[in-house]
C-alpha cells in the first residue's frame, strides 16, 4: 500500500537529522516505485557539506549496494571533482528520486534505467527538501535535465544555462550540467569533448566555492528568503554556521 498522502511526506521524521531521514527513508512508500528498487538509495555525506550534488535516481549498481554515486557515472563525478579541486568531504551526494525505476530489456534480460516520471520525482521531492533544509549547501549541482527541472522548473533548460551559477530558493547557486551518464553514452567520437564540458562546468563550481566560501555559508542570501522555503524542517542558518566556520 502506497501513503494517504502519495508522497514521501508521512515518512519524513520530525526535527530530521540526515541519520533519522536515513533510517526512516528506508520504509518509504510514498510511490509505487519502492516495489521495484531493491532498496531505498539515501543522500550520503556529511552535513557541513557545502556543495549538494543532485543526480536523477539510483542506478543500478547503486540499486545493490544501496548507496548513490558508485558506479560508472560516479566515478567520473568522482574525477571531475578532483579537476575542480572541489574535495569529496565537502560535498554531499543525492538523488531527486530514492529508488531505482527500471525495466527488465526483452532481449538483454538486464535492468534498463527508465527516467522516473513527473510525480515520482514530486513524491520523493520531501526528502530532498529535508536533506537542503539540513545541509543548508552554498551550492547545488544539478546532473542532468531531471535534476535541473525539479529544481529550476519545467522550463529550465541544462543546453542553454549549464555551468552557469543561477541564483535560487534552494542555495545562493545553483548549477546545472549534463548528467554524467549522457558523457558515458556520447558516440566513440564525441565522448572526450563532452568529459572536457562536463569538467569544465564542475571547474566552474570550484571556481564559484573558492570565491564565496570566505564569505560564509550563504553568500548574498537574504535572510527573509529562508522563510519562502517550501520546507518545515528548515533550521536557523546560524546555527549551522558555527560547525562550519572551522573549515571556512
Ligand atoms: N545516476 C544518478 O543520477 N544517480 C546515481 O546515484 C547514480 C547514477
Ligand atoms: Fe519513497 Fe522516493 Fe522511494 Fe517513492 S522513490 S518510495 S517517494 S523514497
């Protein structure tokens, strides 16, 4: 049986901390979609995170091993990262929808990704609202047109504004790239130039960090902005501020 609500809503834990949403995730049957992933694929690092990057969904390989950003897509995000100098501790991984949405290839036999619908990625869209709320990131990447819309909107398009920092409810910046995915599957003869553009725009994050990260955690964030947010777990930006200032 899915929720009364259809969304992942009335899984989400009061005064959520990331361990709590974890664990509650796991049980979240806020779409149909919990019947097909092996497990739920929470978010993973650590809350002084200042960078959130948003994939679409899990994969397989993050199917099985229930953690996202572990297979072949992941291992370039890992790479790109490293060019940009943007450290792996401060960046916190996760996906627009928790479970993987699949279907098995008539011929093949294997699991095929299948992009996750509208309102799946509106049902688990509590989760993600829990994870920023906590994390409070200075910056969100969005990889690939799924991400970028869910938080952007139908409209935004990851062709015309990539690797360009959008000014948003949700972080100071946003960015928004091609998912690495669409890197892997580029024809033999384009695949190097389009690894360089994904490069190129995470560089850009780590440009747009090394410049705002002496600043504080939100640069240029007005404050009555917080209170727009579409979220109740939302805590006071202070608060948060003074764990980080450490490392800032
Ligand atoms: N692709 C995604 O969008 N997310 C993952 O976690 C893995 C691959
Ligand atoms: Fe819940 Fe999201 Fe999984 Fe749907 S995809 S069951 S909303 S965690």
């Amino acid at each position: 049986m899915s929720s009364p609500s259809g969304s992942a809503t009335d899984f989400v834990p009061p005064r959520p901390t990331l361990a709590k949403l974890r664990a509650a995730a796991k049980g979240c049957r806020g779409c149909g979609l919990y019947k097909l992933g092996t497990q739920t694929v929470f978010g993973e690092g650590p809350r002084s995170a200042h960078v959130i990057v948003l994939g679409e969904q899990p994969g397989d390989a993050e199917d099985r091993a229930g953690r996202p950003f572990v297979g072949p897509s992941g291992k370039l995000l890992d790479r790109a990262l490293d060019a940009a100098g943007i450290d792996r501790d401060d960046v916190y991984v996760t996906n627009a929808v928790k479970h993987f949405k699949w279907a098995k290839d008539a011929r093949t036999k294997r699991r095929i990704h299948k992009t996750p619908s509208a309102g799946e990625i509106k049902a688990c869209r509590p989760w993600l609202e829990a994870e920023i709320a906590l994390i409070e990131p200075t910056v969100i990447v969005c990889l690939g047109a799924t991400a970028a819309k869910s938080l952007l909107g139908r409209a935004f398009s990851v062709t015309k504004k990539r690797g360009v920092a959008i000014e948003s409810h949700w972080a100071p910046a946003v960015f928004a790239t091609v998912h690495p995915s669409a890197v892997l599957r580029a024809p033999r003869e384009q695949r190097s130039l389009a690894e360089r553009m994904f490069v190129a725009d995470i560089r850009k994050v780590g440009q747009y960090l090394a410049k705002h990260a002496t600043t504080g955690k939100r640069p240029g964030r007005p404050a009555h902005k917080f209170n727009e947010w579409p979220i109740t777990a939302a805590r006071s930006a202070t608060s948060n501020a003074s764990t980080r200032s450490s490392r800032e």
